[in-house]
C-alpha cells in the first residue's frame, strides 16, 4: 500500500445525499407535501449559498438558516428549527454507497482513514454511529468545527496537523466534488482521486492523481497485487 492515509468527502462520496427524500420526509411533520417544484426553488436557493460557503463569504449557521428562511416565513417556524428536522430526516434516509463498505473493510488496518467534509455536524457524527461506519475512521474533521471549508487548504493542512504530519504525497484526498474535494487536495500538495459516478467532465485547472467510477473501482485499484 502506497498510502500512509486515505481521506474521504462524505456526502456522494460514502453516504448517499438524496436531498429531495429528505425534506419531502421532514415537511410531512408540517403538513406539508413538498414538491419537486418546491425542490427547485430550494436548490435554487440553496446551491449558490454553498458556493458562498465555500468560498468563506458565509458561515455555516448563515447557510443552515438562509436556504430555509422563505419556508421559515410561510410556516412561522425558526428556520434553525427546519434545518435541524431536515438534518435529522437526513440521518434517517442516509445509506453507505454501494461499494464503500467493502472498500473501507479492505483498508482497515492496512492505511489510516479519515473524514473531510463541508456537510454539517448534527448529520455527520448520527450518520456514522447508525451505519455502524464510525469504528473504521481515526481522524472526522468537519467544515463547521474548523470554521473553514475545502477547497481552502487551511482545512486540509488542520486535518494533516491532527494526522501528525505525514509526508502529503502519502496521502490522497477521495471525493465526488472536483471544485471541492480534489481542488482543496491540490491545493494542499495532496494526491486526489476524483470519485466521477456520473461522468461529469473535469472543471479547467482541476487535475486529480486518479478517477474512477465507482468505490469498487477504487478498492481494485488500491488493494491489487
């Protein structure tokens, strides 16, 4: 094995993100029946407030409580309370990838395994315990803790810190999100392998070590002879 550690994104990377199940989920305990045109409007709102995020123009509260605000106005409910039901139906719905579980039960004991990611506390920490993935994981280092998001690589040289200093070209950064995961991995002087399931072209600038199109590619490429 050439790595001293593997670092993963979670959401899309580990752990299916079905957005739309789980605010259809969280809605249903305000009587509400959301729709897939609802759920355009929200990622309208949404998605632009996680490219301010990660660009560190807002913060992490900022964001949990902008993308529910119109909801919060229309309901009269915090919106601080609509994204702790959507966080928590999210924990409900979540699921390993296929593959990741038997990808990190070939690296077990092997390499040393980590978590990096922008998603948010309440999820991250519930999710592991119930997939019954926390055991595998030495090092979860999230976003909102930190107070800085990938790609700034502020965040990949904390996680390093707390790694104990390995030599970064023994370690490589695996996630679903180029602007992200594998431009904070570049950023940082990380390999990156680009986890591309829906055969996305690469954004300009972003090179990866490696990609692949699924998690069992990536064990046959990690764990053969």
């Amino acid at each position: 094995m050439n790595w001293d550690w593997i670092l993963f994104d979670a959401d899309e990377t580990l752990f299916t993100f079905d957005a739309f199940g789980g605010l259809q989920r969280m809605f249903l305990d305000y009587s509400v029946t959301f729709t897939a045109e609802d759920f355009q409007d929200y990622q309208a709102i949404n998605k632009p407030l996680w490219v301010d995020y990660q660009n560190g123009a807002i913060n992490a509260l900022q964001l949990q409580h902008q993308r529910f605000q119109g909801w919060s106005d229309r309901l009269s409910v915090p919106a601080g309370d609509l994204n702790a039901a959507f966080l928590n139906a999210m924990a409900e719905i979540c699921a390993p990838l296929p593959g990741a579980i038997s990808l990190l039960d070939a690296l077990k004991g092997k390499v040393k395994l980590g978590i990096i990611t922008n998603g948010f506390t309440a999820l991250q920490q519930i999710r592991l315990e119930r997939t019954g993935l926390r055991d595998f994981f030495d090092l979860l280092v999230i976003s909102e803790q930190v107070g800085i998001a990938k790609p700034d690589r502020r965040i990949f040289d904390y996680a390093v810190e707390q790694m104990g200093n390995p030599p970064r070209d023994r370690v490589m950064m695996v996630g679903d999100t180029a602007e992200s995961d594998i431009l904070g991995g570049m950023n940082a002087g990380l390999a990156t392998c680009w986890l591309n399931a829906h055969g996305r072209s690469l954004p300009e600038g972003i090179h990866p070590t490696w990609q692949v199109t699924s998690l069992s590619e990536l064990e046959q490429l990690l764990c053969k002879p």
